[in-house]
C-alpha cells in the first residue's frame, strides 16, 4: 500500500473531458461538470467549506478566505455524514481572494530508508534528494505554485496568480483529514523497509499552500493549480512514480470549478 485512506478520500474524481490546453499532467482531482450551481451568498460572512465526510477545510489550512474544492469532496455520493454541507460549487463574495486547492496536499514519509534509492534506481530513476528527510525535500525542491482561472464552462482564460511556494507553505498531519474516516490504515512494506502503525501514519508531514487568489469578476470559474518543482521529489512511502514521484518542472495537480456570486 502507499497513499493511505484519508489521501484516497481527498483524490475522489469525477470523469472531465479536458480541453487541449489542460491536459499537461497528471491532475489529481477534476470536478463534475453535471452539477447544478447554487444560488450565490452575497453575506460577506465566509462559509466554510466543510467536507462529506466533516473536515473543515478552513481549519485544517487556518484560512478565512472561501477553500476552493470539488463536487466529489463535498458530496461524495451523497450519504456522507456531512454531504452537501457546502454547497457546491463553492461560493466567493465580489472583491474577496480565495484559496485555490484545498483538497490538493502532498504527504511524506519522515525519513527515507536505506532500501529506497536501490528500488527507485531500480526502476531508472536517479534518487537524489535535498535532505534524508522526504519532508525537507519536497519543501526545497518546491518553488512556485500557479495558479490559473478560467471561465466555466468555456476555459477561457481569466488571470494567472503566481505565488512563491517557499513563503506558501502550510505543514499539517495526514490525520488532521480523517474526520469521520477513522484512523488512516498502517503501511507495512518490508522491501524498503517501511513500517508504519495507524498511529504513525495520522502523523505523518503533509503540506498544502495557502495561496490567496483573486479577487476576479462574478462569474462562474475553474481554479487549476501546477506546482512547480525543481528537481524530482520521493515522498518516501513507496516507489510507484504515479503515485509517489513529483517529477522536475511543472506539475498539474488538477482544476475545482467555483463562483463569484454578484
């Protein structure tokens, strides 16, 4: 096992047909576009965006701003505890910035261990990280987070926000998403010498970027975020370069739909 069941639940997807100019990566989270809008708050009180399985986002990241993320987050499908809490998509006041991504994290292991170069050499890749800490390396090697908006459901482009990510980061614990989930389940991987309780997996070093976007126009919007890298980054957790590898330069992490109410 790699990712663990709290990241699985973040990762919910609903099929998108891309346009041409989007599909430059591996996006992990791209939002339904069947979903019926609801009618905009113009309250200047910011709702926030609560998942279906009861994860507050705005607390998780310590952000006051509107947390942009996908139908499948939440309303999964529909039987979740706390589904349909927020309605989608979610909702942004005239004037107000936003945080893109809120679903979009990338969790570590806290050391590399001694098997892991051989495995990933294994497979051609040439394992050199900034620090024996996949923590650390992931932090260095990171250096912008961009963020791009177009109208829904046309892809028009509407403005591109740039943010330095080593002034962006926010250092949470994978558990800080269980809510209603329970404990994420134990990794055991005695081929790169992995073992990892429940316990030890709820803590281990995740991070996001709270990036504040905006303000654009009333309107209806895709928020796409690529996190630029620079050089290739192991999370420590396994060797599946689909699931594990952040590779140098950009990387397209995926596009939540949301709306400016006016």
């Amino acid at each position: 096992m790699t990712r663990s069941n709290a990241t699985r639940a973040l990762a919910l997807v609903a099929a998108l047909s891309l346009s041409s100019a989007l599909a430059k990566g591996n996006g992990r989270e791209m939002d339904s576009t069947a979903s019926t809008s609801a009618k905009g708050n113009t309250k200047s009180t910011v709702q926030h965006t609560i998942t279906w399985w009861c994860v507050d986002f705005n607390e998780v990241w310590k952000v006051n701003e509107p947390v942009i993320t996908g139908f499948a987050n939440l309303n999964g499908d529909g039987t979740g505890p706390c589904a349909g809490t927020t309605p989608f998509p979610v909702r942004v006041a005239p004037g107000q910035t936003f945080m893109p991504g809120g679903a979009f994290i990338w969790g570590t292991n806290k050391t590399y261990s001694t098997p892991y170069a051989a495995a990933v050499a294994a497979q051609g890749f040439t394992f050199a990280p900034a620090s024996n800490s996949p923590s650390e390396d992931f932090k260095r090697k990171m250096s912008q987070v961009r963020i791009e908006v177009f109208t829904f459901p046309d892809f028009d482009p509407v403005a591109v926000f740039t943010f330095d990510a080593q002034q962006s980061f926010k250092l949470v614990q994978l558990g800080d998403f269980n809510g209603t989930l329970g404990q994420n389940l134990p990794i055991d991987d005695p081929a790169l010498d992995i073992h990892l309780s429940a316990d030890e997996v709820d803590r281990l070093p995740t991070y996001g970027f709270t990036v504040k976007a905006g303000p654009v126009p009333p309107g209806q919007y895709w928020a796409c975020v690529t996190w630029v890298l620079s050089g290739d980054h192991w999370d420590g957790i396994g060797v599946d370069p689909n699931a594990n590898l952040l590779q140098a330069g950009d990387f397209f992490y995926g596009c939540n739909r949301f709306q400016v109410v006016p």
